[in-house]
C-alpha cells in the first residue's frame, strides 16, 4: 500500500504537534521549517515525521513550504522582537481605554500579515475601538481572542503540585470537563489547595484515573447505605478501596470496618 510522509510541527517549546504534508523534502527531527497554515505562513520545528497510508491522507492537510534558511531564521527573530513591542503598545492602549482585560501574548504570522493578540477576561469585552486603533498602527490585519485561566496557564507554564511541568503546557492538547465529583470520586479532600493548579481551576489529572475508580467503587456499597454483617447493622460512612474496606456506623456509635475480601485483612 502507498504511503504518504507527514510531518509533525511545534510553533513553541512543548507545544502541540500539527501534521502537515512533507512535500517529498528530507525532513528530519529539529530541523525548522516554513509551513502553509490558516494563518498564512508559519516558522516551526519538526517534531515528529511518520507515514501514512495514502488511503488515510487528507487533501486538506497543508504542506511544509521549505527547509527554513538563515534569511527565515532572522525574520522569525525578528517578528519575536516586534511582537514584544506590539505587546506593550496594546497593553498600553488597554490601560488607557480602561479595557476590563489582561493581554496575554502577542504574536505574528511569519509574513507579518496578521497580527494576533489573546488576552483574558471574566466577561465579554468590546474591543473594536481597540482593533481600529492597533490596525491604524501597525498597518496588518489585527485578531484578538478571549483565552480562558487553563489556556493561560498552558502559554505561560510552570511546575504543578507534583512537581513536574504543567500536563497543559507538555503534552495536554484539549481540556475536558473537569467536575468536583472526580475529587471525590477519589477521597481526596475538598480544599482548594490541594484539588486547583496552578490556573485555579481544577487540576486536570484528577480525570486520569477517575473512570478506574469508578469501576472499582462498584464493588462496595454506597456511602449511607444501611449494612448488616454478622450480627452488626449500621450505616456505611466511609469507602477505602486501597485497603479494600468500608466502615460503617452502628446505632451505639460504634464503628466497625469491614473488608470485601476477608484475605486483605
């Protein structure tokens, strides 16, 4: 069967691979390359090169333009320095317009056609006076995009509780519904402290082994479910699964543990 070589590009350190067509050049891992993408054209890194079935490739997929020359390099340099720049004026502009929003990064296209800022803000904010005046400046089309907390912290980085680098800003392309019943799900407790990163939101990893504890919690009776084991009747108040265990509550106060599997005792 035919195979297709495809290219997996980052636009930042650690950031999310986007697979492009590698248009029969010689590719290899780290080389930089200019690639065609919805914003126009863009500087990267390669990543990761792999093949695929002919029968799998989609004609939309863009194609990486060319091996990237020290010309490329210094623009992309270049744009880095002047998006600094077009930061502190937006930022500037924000202040004085008394904006309700907090300008996170602003960035170019590699052709310097499009000019994208993201900023954060608990509400909707007007900003077309703001666009008119940076298009005025800067003579390119202007984007700005609303990010939420987890976005923030997946541009910005930084350690989690656990020490390594945010999931967000390594390897997390998307972020999925994170619910306060996966905390309990797992016992763990309720304090913001230990249950928020660093977006102070809810940490993203307490979704990782929440459908395993699920399924295990499945074996033992629900919390507040009345219980009858030898002779004893009470009321089940806590769950261990580790020590695979269950407490419950009798009518005198007593507390008794019980095991599911009388051998882990």
């Amino acid at each position: 069967m035919d195979k297709i070589k495809i290219a997996g590009v980052s636009f930042v350190k650690n950031g999310r691979n986007y697979y492009f067509d590698s248009n029969n050049l010689n590719l290899k891992k780290g080389l930089t390359v200019i690639v065609e993408t919805e914003r126009g054209l863009q500087f990267g890194t390669v990543e990761e090169l792999k093949e695929i079935d002919k029968e799998e490739y989609n004609d939309n997929l863009k194609k990486v333009i060319r091996i990237s020359t020290k010309k490329d390099y210094n623009q992309y340099l270049n744009n880095i320095k002047d998006s600094k720049s077009a930061f502190n004026k937006c930022k500037e502009l924000i202040e004085k317009s008394v904006l309700d929003m907090k300008l996170i990064d602003a960035s170019y296209n590699f052709e310097r056609t499009q000019l994208y800022f993201t900023y954060l803000s608990n509400d909707r904010v007007d900003f077309r006076e703001l666009a008119k005046q940076l298009a005025s400046i800067y003579k390119v089309r202007i984007e700005l995009r609303q990010i939420g907390p987890r976005d923030k912290a997946k541009e910005v980085g930084g350690l989690g509780p656990c020490g390594r680098p945010l999931c967000c800003s390594s390897y997390l392309y998307s972020f999925n519904n994170i619910t306060i019943n996966m905390a309990k799900n797992q016992n763990i407790s309720l304090n913001p402290t230990k249950i928020n990163g660093a977006c102070n939101r809810l940490l993203c990893c307490l979704e990782y082994e929440d459908e395993n504890y699920l399924e295990e919690k499945k074996k033992y009776p629900s919390i507040g479910q009345i219980i009858e084991k030898d002779g004893k009747k009470g009321k089940v108040t806590s769950v261990d699964i580790f020590r695979k265990s269950y407490k419950i509550e009798t009518k005198d106060k007593e507390v008794i543990e019980l095991f599911l599997d009388e051998s882990s005792k």
